[in-house]
C-alpha cells in the first residue's frame, strides 16, 4: 500500500514538473507605428505550446520597452495567465552575422600573414648564406675574370632577395593595418553584443497541447519621424507635385528588418489632459514678486506663442480666382511606392500605411521613407520687393493644401527639372494660399529711385517735417503678359510724437496695421509701368528718429 502511495506521488510530482515548463522564445518584429516621438512595435512568434501551464520566456527584446505599454494577444485555445517584464544583465546575445564575418576575415588575414612570414625567414636565411660566403679565393686570390662573374652573381642575387623583403614587409604592414582595423570593429560590435536585454515573461495554461501565434505589443521612446518634401514644378504652367517623404529614426536597441511601417502624426508623449485655470492674481510691483512672477504661468503664457521657425507664408495677399485655378493643366505623375501608400485619418491624427517594408537599424540615422505623392493645384505669378532687392521672384501659390495632412517642415524646391533651393513649409498658415519663390527672373527689370524734387525736410514751429517720395519702375521683356505683386512700405511710429502720413500711393492696397504698400498689376511684353508713393515723417526738432 505504500509503495502504491509513494508512486502516485512520484507520478504527481513528475506532472507537476512537467506542467510547469520553461520556453525561451524567439519572436520577430513584425510591424512598427512610428509616432513623432516613440514608436508602437508588435513582435509575432508561432509557438507550439503542450498540455498545463507553460512559462514563455520573450528574449531579445529592447530595454527600453515601456511597461505599462505592454500588450498580449494569441490566437489559440489557452489562457494567459499574466505578463511580466525584466531586464536581462546576464545573458549575453548570440553572435550576429556581421561579427561572424569580421572573425572570418581576420581569421584569413592572420593566415596570410603566417605564409608572408614563412617566406620572409627563407629569404632572410639565403641572404646570411649569400653574405657568408662572399669570401672567395682564399690566399691564392682569383683572377678578374672569375671575381666579376662572382661580383655579378652576388649583386643580382642579392637585389632580388632584399626586393622581395620589402614587398614582403610591404604587404606585411597593409595586412597588419586591415587586421587592426578588423579587431576593432569586432571589439565595437561585441560592445553592443553584451549590452543588456528585455524580456517579456508571459504565463499560459493549455488543456491540450496546441500551436499558438502569439502578438506582443508595446511602446518605445527614442524614435520618431521628422517630414520632409519635394517641390517640383514642371514649368509655370503646371501643378506642383508635391512628395511628401519622412526622415524616419530610432535608436531602442534592436534593429526593424523588413518590417511593415506605418507613420503616425500623433504624439503619445504629449500629454492629453486639459489644462485647468487656477487663480490668477495681480499685486504692486516689488522687487521679490517680480522675481517669482517669471515662474508663474502669466510669464509662461506671455513667452508660449513665440517661435523662431521659419515661415514659407511669403505674406501674400494675392486673391486667386476660381477660373484660373481652373485653368491650371493637371498631368498624372509616374507611379512610386508612395502612390500605394493608404492614409487612415483617426480622431486625433492621421497615418500613412506604408506599402513596402523598409529596414530601421538602431543606429539614430534617419532612413527616408517615401509616404504620398500629390500634385496642388497650383497659380503662378511674380513677385518683387524692390526697396530689399531688385529682382523679381517667380511664385508658386498652393490652394487645398490644408487637405493633404501635412506637417511643418523642411522642402526641397525644384523647378523645370533644376534644384532651386530649401523653403520652409509651415503646415500652421491660416492662409488659404501658400506660397513658395521658385527663384529670380532677369528678365523683369525693376528700379527703385529717391525723388528729389518732392523730398524735402522743413521746420514747422517746434518740428521737423520730412516729405519722402520714390518712383518704382517695372519693365517686362518677356515675350508674354506677366501679373505681379510689388511690394512697398512707409514706417509705422511707436511713439505718439512721431506722425507718420502716407500722402500718395495710387491704385495701391494700404495695409494700416503693417504699413504695407502693395500693388497688383499685369504688365504686358516690352511695357514699362510707373508707381509713385510719397509719406510725410514728423516729429519734434529737438529729437532725432531711428528706423528699426
């Protein structure tokens, strides 16, 4: 009866070893979602999983995995347990293809230099045998005849055997050079071998044993997506097609390969809850509650709204008619990998699924990712600010643009297939239009002149009156009708002493807030237009003006 008993506990001790088995498991990243900063990663793995509860052990993994990020889901008939995370300091990770390489070729270095020195000590040791016996004749001596033949003999042996030690020591040096450098890319990538990794431990039980695919999801900071474009105008008739591309980075530890990417313009860093106010108080100045007021929220709020981005608004207020929008010839652009690209817009953000999975090494480089191609509807015009510069700039003005999901960034302006330089593309502009200069036009000629007969500068009482007046000119020597924007400005005052008066800008739209001065005109071939604008400056004699 007793053996009986110590059997049946022998055999429920054995199940309970069996039920409680340890995997280690190797899983893939099979799918990114790179926000602007951070990056949703899942990892898939195919588990065969036996019969009881079974502790899967998730190695390989980045340690800077979020934790409260972590997510698992199987498709199978199990039950999860629980999941855990930790850092694994103490196993190393297996050696990767690259390290592998690197060995074998310093392998095959170190047994070339085996062989060069092989052939170095047998051609040392002929040289002593040579320069041993360069006595000859002994007493008797030899005629001149024998020792030039000798003579001969020993030179021409011994140019060759000391050419062939140099190009041995030659070659020596170059291998010992490759092998150093070889060392130390082994010592670099064993470094970042013998980093430490993340593990994802996750407890299942099984009633029979079944195969499982198994989904880990989670958070990673140090990655993210920056925009950037591509500009392209074809000539002055043509949309603009615009490729909307992004710089994509990570640095988590762990390399994408192959992986299906898709871009997020959300941010799950920045926080979503709704600022509260709270009391807002004013006192007289002192000196300490000047001092705690820059720590307050009015100082934050007073600070907030700068910025010291640049800004592709041009400040154009040029009106674009339906018609000549209309009259735009759209063309279809070639088909790229960014064509296929689908785009999800959610509440908060929009994504850009990528069609073609791309690799992301763990290096903070950015990998360019092409996203979507679009072509704006797009009017062209020119431009010139003659009191800043002579020239006149060729415009591309953009309308629906506030459709396209974009972000502010950087873009590379091209125009009839030349590269025209970088603008910014500021995706806040309220604006309607966005305007960007595709570069000067010789042909437009424009001069800017003082008028001397209308400035003057006169005492009036306790004053100083100055009349100030310039004549611009526009001369078109295309071959076709041009519309233009000319741009001008009189100074606005900042202090009630001084009175500034705009006497004379005819056909001009007068911007009071900024003391723009503009002027739309069309200008047909070989036609010369004339503009006049003329302001009174006055102010107290006793002062003197700065123009800021």
């Amino acid at each position: 009866m007793k053996k009986i008993i110590f059997m049946g506990l022998f055999l429920l001790f054995n199940f309970s070893i069996d039920a409680q088995t340890e995997k280690n498991v190797k899983s893939n990243v099979k799918a990114v979602t790179v926000f602007l900063n951070r990056a949703q990663v899942i990892n898939a793995a195919k588990i065969v999983i036996p019969a009881g509860t079974t502790n899967l052990v998730f190695e390989d993994l980045s340690t800077k995995i979020i934790k409260p990020s972590i997510q698992v889901t199987a498709k199978g008939n199990i039950t999860i347990m629980s999941v855990k995370h930790q850092i694994n300091y103490l196993r190393n990770q297996s050696k990767t293809a690259k390290i592998k390489q690197y060995e074998d070729t310093l392998e095959n270095l170190r047994d070339k230099v085996k062989l060069f020195s092989i052939q170095r000590q047998n051609w040392q040791r002929e040289e002593d045998v040579v320069l041993s016996n360069k006595m000859i004749g002994g007493d008797a001596g030899v005629n001149a005849q024998k020792l030039k033949e000798m003579a001969d003999f020993y030179r021409a042996r011994l140019t060759e055997i000391q050419t062939n030690l140099y190009q041995i020591d030659k070659e020596l040096t170059k291998i010992n050079l490759k092998i150093n450098s070889i060392a130390n890319q082994i010592s670099e990538a064993n470094r970042d071998a013998s980093k430490p990794t993340s593990e994802i431990l996750v407890t299942v039980t099984a009633s029979t044993a079944t195969t499982v695919d198994f989904e880990l999801n989670y958070i990673v900071p140090d990655a993210g997506w920056t925009p950037i474009y591509d500009l392209r105008a074809k000539d002055a008739q043509s949309p603009i097609q615009l490729s909307y591309k992004a710089n994509v980075f990570q640095n988590t530890g762990i390399d994408w390969k192959d992986v299906k990417v898709t871009l997020s313009t959300g941010n799950p860093a920045q926080g979503g809850v709704k600022p509260e106010l709270k009391t807002w108080y004013v006192n007289f100045y002192n000196k300490m509650v000047s001092q705690n007021l820059r720590n307050t929220s009015l100082y934050e709020n007073a600070t907030r709204g700068r910025s010291n981005s640049p800004n592709a608004d041009y400040k154009d207020d040029a009106k674009i008619s339906k018609k000549e929008m209309e009259d735009v010839e759209e063309e279809k652009p070639s088909e790229t990998i960014a064509d296929k690209t689908e785009v999800t817009e959610s509440t908060f953000a929009t994504e850009f699924e990528i069609s073609v999975p791309y690799t992301i090494l763990s290096d903070g480089k950015p990998q360019l990712v092409d996203v979507k191609n679009y072509d704006v509807k797009t009017y062209y015009d020119y431009g010139t600010v003659p009191r800043m510069d002579f020239d006149s700039f060729l415009m591309a003005r953009m309308t629906g643009w506030e459709q396209l999901n974009l972000l502010s960034g950087q873009a590379n302006v091209y125009f009839e297939g030349s590269f025209v330089g970088e603008t910014y593309l500021n995706a806040n502009n309220v604006k309607d239009t966005l305007a960007i200069s595709l570069g000067r036009d010789k042909k437009i000629i424009t001069k800017r002149m003082k008028v001397k007969d209308i400035s003057s500068r006169k005492f009036i009482g306790s004053n100083v009156k100055e009349e100030l007046g310039f004549e611009i000119q526009v001369r078109n020597t295309k071959k076709t009708d041009i519309s233009i924007t000319v741009e001008e400005q009189i100074p606005i005052s900042k202090d009630g002493q001084i009175d500034v008066e705009l006497i004379e800008a005819k056909d001009a739209i007068i911007n009071k807030a900024t003391g723009r001065v503009t002027w739309k005109l069309t200008i047909k071939p070989n036609e010369t237009k004339k503009m006049l604008i003329k302001y009174n400056l006055k102010y107290p004699k006793n002062r003197q003006i700065a123009f800021e």
